[in-house]
C-alpha cells in the first residue's frame, strides 16, 4: 500500500513539473502598425495595404502578412473620402482608418506641413505654439473649401433606353485641356474580350465640357444633344462599356469579369443598367477600371434630367477667356459657297454620285480658292482632295460627279471626279483655302448606315437638298439645314432656291416644273414652297379655290382653298406656295391662304399682258403627256390668242378648224378647243358668231389653257370674256 501511495506522489509531482514547463514555453503574437507610413493618401493611389501591418511573435520571429488576413471591402481609392481595412490573425483583430483627398489637398497638406515644421523649430514658447495651433486649425477649415478636379476623363452618364435611345456621356474636370485622339470607347458584347466595336475620339474638349457619344438612331432629343454617333453605342444592359485611354481601360460601365444575363445591379436596383439611365456620384473623382456599382446614381428609364451636365463636389470649371468670343465666332455665320445638294445612288444608280455648291453672292465666284475632300473610314485626313477651277456666276450651282454616274446627272455635271467615290458614311467637305468651310456628316466618325437626318433618312442612298433658308456654310454638320428626299431623286439637280428669292419671273417657275418628274397621272409637288409676287388677274367664275397669277407674260393657276375671301383681281400680293404640276398644267398651291397670301399696296398692278398667238391646230394637236414639250413652247402658260369657228354644244362653247366637225365616241366634238367659261358669261353676245346663226366666220378669243378634259377627250381653255369679247369684229 505505502508503494503504491509513494507511486502517485512521484507521479503527480512529475505532471506539475511538466505543466509549468509548457507554460512556460506558450509563443504569444501581437499587430503593429506601421507608423511610418501615411494614411492619408490621394485619389487614384496603388497601395499594397500589407505594408501597414507587422505581426510579432513572442520570441521575437515575424509573421508574413497576406492578403487573406485583410478585410479590404471598404476600400474606395478613387473617391475623396474615408474608409477603413481590419486585419485579423489568430484570434487577434486590428482595424487602421485611412482618408483620401485629391491631389490639389494633398499638395496644400505637404507644404501646411513645411510651413508647421519651420514654425516648430523656430518658436519653441507656448505662446507661440499657440498660435501655430490657431493657424493650423485655420487652414484646414480653407482646406476643406479648396477647389477639387477630376484626376482624369470618366464615364459621366450612361443612358440604355428603349429601340436604339443609348449614349455614353464623358465628363472632363481636369482642369485642363484634353486631347481627345488619344481616347477610345469599346464595347465588349455580353463582356466577351477582344471589344466588339471601338471607336476613337477626337478633337479638345475644354475643362467642365461633355462629350456624347450616341447611337445613329437615337431619339431626337438625344441627338440635338449628341456630338459623335457610332455603332459602338449599340451595348445592352449586359453589355460592357469602357474608356481606354491609349490600349489601357481606364473606366468601365459593366464588369469584364462577371457577366450577366440582362445587367448588373447597383444598390437595391436589381439589373439596373438595363433600360435605365445612370449617372456619377458627384463624389467621384476619378475613372475606375473595375465596375464599381456604388460610384454610381439610378435616374429612370430615358431619364434626360442630367444630360450633357455633371456635378462635381467643390469644383468649378476653368473659365477660359476667350470662351465669350468664340461663342459668337460658332453663331456668327459668314455668307460663302455652300453645298447645296448631296446624291448617294442605290440600286441601277449605285455609280452614280454628286455634290452641288452654290454661290449665294450676286457677283462671279473663282473657284481657285475651294476644293472637295473626302473623309474615309472615320479618318481625321481626306482620302482624296479635288481643287476647283473656272469661275461660278451668281445664283448659279457647279456640280462635281463620280465618273461613273448616269447621263442624266454627267449632262448637267462640271466635273468628274474621284473626290465623289464616297459612301454614305463618309464625310464631304467643302474646302476654302485649305480650311473646311462646309460638311456632310462628321469629320473622324464612321456612323452606322450613314448620319441621321431625320427618322427615316440618312446620308446613305439618298439625296439630300439644302433648305432654302440656308444661305451660308458651316463646318460643323448639321441635319436640320436639310430636305431628305427619297432614293435616286435627281429632279431638284442643277437647281438650288432660297427662301429670300421671290420670283416674280414666273419662267423661273416653269424651269423648276421642268426638272420635276411627273407620275402616272401627270402629277408631282416641289418638296419646298417658294415665294412668288404677281398680279391676280382673273377670277374663275364657279371655282371657289381658283384664280389666275401673272407676271404680265405668263400665267399660273392658284389654287386654296376658300382663295376668292383672300384675292382680288387687280391687286398685286406675295404668296408662298408650292409649285405643282397637276395632271399635266401647271399650278401654285397654297396650303394656309389666310398666312401665306399678303397683298403688297403701292406695287404696279400689271395690266398689260404679253399675248401668244397660235394656231388652233398647234393646240388641237397638243398631246397632254408631253408635258415639257408643252411648257417649253408656251402653250401651257401663255396668254393665248387663238382663232376658230364658234360651235355650241351643251351649254358650252367651243373653237373647231371646221364648221362642220364630227363627234367622237363620248358624243362630244371630235377635234374642238372647249371653254372652260359657261356660256351665260357672255350674256348672248357670241350668239351671232355660233356656226348656223350668224356669218359662219371665224372669231378670235383670248384666255389660257385649263385643262384637258378626259370625258370631253379635248383641250379646254378658260376665256378673258372682257378682252375677248372687246375685240370680237
């Protein structure tokens, strides 16, 4: 028993002994900081965060610090602000706050910091550390209202709306003039690397300026906003949009690395880039290359509210001194040579292109001074430049022609040249001096399908006619100076018209009518009204939308409605119309007679008028199909004095060659001038000259062609009864 006690003892004094041996031999750890380095750091930094943290052991050995130890979420190195990273071993835990300022902070921080130190070694009495406290309090409350700028160009605003209403908007608040040719946009379909389209930028954009870059079919609202359109804004909401600047991504809409099947989130708006407009936080300073949802605001589906703006925290843009004049330099426009038609041809036309210019001056131009250059593929350099040569009159166009191009265009053209192998995505450019004066579409951009125009109509395979309003070049294009017209329309060539033009020389009028091209029936409208200034000269009795227009040698139907409330005979008025062929005659049609027909007091009311004698043959013989020939030869707008035999046939009169005329399959006379006139307009006095009651002689009447009546198969002419009837023998 004692043994077994004396056993246990033993035992037990050995388990003490190697208990207190254990403890004394525990290794503890602990985390410093390293003092050292600042945690104040600027906006944009790369900060290998490890650094900060040293992990000691009891016997003196360090432990490495890694990645995985650290709690890095609330890092923000691209926002001014604060955040803090925790470190966390075994079962210690240690956190470190850091403040991030921009770099104008930073550099007013360094020499606060100089000017303390200096104060320091100079002043060591309280009362005057004192007051190095007081100052130094001071200038962090400037330091705080001190102006920020952004550290580089960023994505500024991303719209994805409905059809094709997307853009991407870049904001520079550097502080400084940016080139922008060394900037790209690539959009990198469902964020599948290489980029799908890219699109380099170009030109300055000022400090506090916007970029917009949108799609070709944007809305109207988006494009009056827009500056560059390409298919590169073609992105879904689960598309990736980035800013390279260089090769390098510097700012991204979308995450390269995480796809998504419709788009990403931001905040508690689930797939928020998807048919939403997003826009910065105004506490973001910097590009980011890694998607970063929280540096970003939710407006709304096609939300304009911010577009082409962006705030800033505490920055104000530099205000450049000349900014005032150049404003007025893009306003004030200088009347020159301008592009006054553009043709791009499709299908049997597809070789057939030209450019029109015309000279607005009332003086011979020389062309020496201009040239035509074409802008390829996007590019910022002319692919091909024509120099002009020759002299162009006043009001008159020159025409420069792809050598290819149809008869109808080369017999009208000045000159063939290669300048015109363009495409509708190409940009034309006038050239005065070497300088561009003028421009169809955007010089460095490559648009999709051409630049819009309107809804339906780009620059590509169609013509495109200057308004009338325009009377001076611009260098920046601009679609709402243009009239689209429809594929292969060549009847406005070799014609241009402005809106100041008033045409009292109504040959003018019939030269136009003459390029138009009739359809099935006969008839076509100008896709522009002109101004026009003549006499009314006679009322067409039972036509309440009728009248008749002359310059003294030629006449024109007016027609609107409720006319005879507006007109007079015997006065002279300005109106603004279209010209109009209508069924093979010539006419003005007015659409708002109570607005746009002004009669001019004081004007000479023209009452002599030039007559145009002719044969009634000439007339009889008249095919109505041959429209110019007719309005070449005057028959369609003259005054006209014809002679004929007068037969009466229900209720109307006619002129026939012969006194005896057969009737054609409608019963009516077989080859016979009608009147357009009732009969009760003459009030009995032709009835002597009828054929069976009075000499049978031949008369003379006086009027203007009206129509071609289809049931009569005959001419009708509409008769001055008072001159007619003043000259009758």
């Amino acid at each position: 028993m004692k043994k077994l006690l004396k056993l246990f003892l033993i035992g037990l004094l050995l388990f003490i002994v190697s208990a207190c041996t254990r403890e004394e031999n525990t290794i503890t750890y602990e985390i410093e900081i390293n003092e050292e380095l600042p945690t104040t750091i600027e906006v944009g930094s790369s900060i290998d965060f490890k650094n900060y943290f040293r992990i000691i052991a009891s016997n003196d050995e360090e432990v490495e610090v890694t990645s995985e130890m650290l709690d890095l979420t609330e890092v923000d190195l691209n926002n001014v602000g604060k955040f803090k990273i925790t470190i966390k071993y075994l079962e210690l835990e240690k956190t470190l706050e850091f403040t991030v300022i921009s770099p104008e902070d930073s550099e007013d921080a360094e020499d606060d910091e100089e000017d303390f130190d200096e104060d320091e070694d100079e002043n060591d009495d309280e009362n005057q550390n004192d007051n190095n406290d007081e100052e130094d309090q001071d200038q962090n409350e400037d330091e705080e209202n001190e102006l920020n700028n952004a550290t580089e160009l960023f994505i500024s605003e991303y719209s994805e709306g409905k059809s094709y209403n997307k853009y991407i908007e870049i904001f520079n608040g550097t502080g400084k003039i940016v080139d922008l040719s060394n900037y790209s946009l690539a959009l990198f379909n469902n964020s599948k690397q290489p980029a799908q389209y890219t699109f380099q930028l170009s030109g300055e954009l000022k400090d506090g300026e916007i970029i917009i870059v949108y799609n070709p079919s944007a809305n109207a609202t988006i494009k009056e906003n827009g500056n560059f359109s390409n298919r590169v804004i073609e992105f879904n909401g689960n598309d990736v949009i980035a800013l390279l600047k260089g090769e390098e991504i510097i700012d991204v809409v979308g995450d390269l690395n995480n796809p998504v099947s419709d788009g990403w989130d931001i905040g508690s708006i689930s797939e928020a880039t998807k048919d939403n407009t997003i826009i910065r936080k105004s506490n973001v300073y910097s590009p980011n290359s890694n998607w970063n949802p929280d540096e970003w605001q939710v407006l709304g589906l096609e939300d304009y509210s911010d577009l082409k703006s962006h705030t800033l925290d505490n920055y104000e843009p530099v205000e450049y001194e000349d900014d005032e004049n150049n404003d007025n330099e893009e306003k004030e426009r200088v009347v020159d040579l301008f592009i006054s038609e553009y043709f791009e041809g499709v299908g049997e036309y597809k070789d057939s292109k030209y450019i029109e210019i015309y000279n607005p001056f009332d003086t011979i131009v020389d062309l020496s001074n201009y040239a035509f250059a074409v802008y390829k593929d996007g590019s910022l350099n002319p692919a091909f430049t024509e120099p002009l040569s020759g002299e162009l009159r006043a009001n008159q166009v020159y025409i420069v022609y792809a050598p290819y191009s149809v008869k109808a265009i080369s017999e009208k053209g000045h000159l063939a040249s290669e300048v015109c192998y363009f495409n509708g995505d190409d940009a034309i450019a006038l050239l005065k001096d070497n300088e561009v004066i003028d421009v169809i579409g955007l010089i460095g951009e490559k648009p999709i399908d051409g630049w819009a125009v309107d809804v339906f109509s780009t620059t590509q395979n169609n013509t495109l006619i200057r308004k009338e309003s325009i009377n001076s070049p611009t260098s920046t294009w601009d679609p709402n100076e243009w009239y689209p017209c429809y594929e292969n329309y060549l009847y406005n060539l070799g014609n241009h018209y402005q809106e100041e033009y008033l045409y009292n020389n109504f040959d003018l009028i019939f030269k136009m009518m003459n390029d138009l091209t009739l359809d099935s029936k006969g008839t076509v409208t100008s896709i522009y009204p002109i101004k026009v200034k003549g006499t009314v000269y006679m009322d067409v009795a039972n036509e309440t939308k009728l009248v008749y227009l002359t310059d003294g040698k030629n006449f024109i139907k007016l027609h609107g409605d409720k006319i005879h409330n507006y007109t007079a005979p015997g006065q002279v008025y300005e109106i603004t119309a279209y010209y109009k062929v209508h069924q093979y005659i010539p006419s003005l049609e007015v659409e708002n007679p109570e607005s746009d027909i002004i009669r001019v007091d004081g004007e000479i009311v023209i009452d002599e008028i030039q007559v145009k004698e002719v044969e009634l043959s000439e007339i009889l013989a008249l095919k109505r199909e041959n429209f110019r020939y007719n309005l070449e030869n005057g028959y369609l707008q003259s005054f006209l004095k014809v002679k004929g035999y007068l037969q009466y046939d229900r209720e109307y009169y006619a002129l026939t060659e012969n006194i005896v005329e057969p009737k054609n399959d409608g019963n009516f006379l077989k080859s016979a001038l009608y009147f357009k006139n009732n009969m009760f307009e003459f009030k009995d006095n032709l009835i002597d000259y009828e054929v069976g009651f009075g000499a049978e002689i031949k008369i003379e009447i006086y009027g203007v062609i009206y129509d071609w009546n289809p049931d009569r198969k005959n001419w009708r002419i509409y008769v001055d009864v008072e001159k007619t009837l003043s000259n009758l023998n």
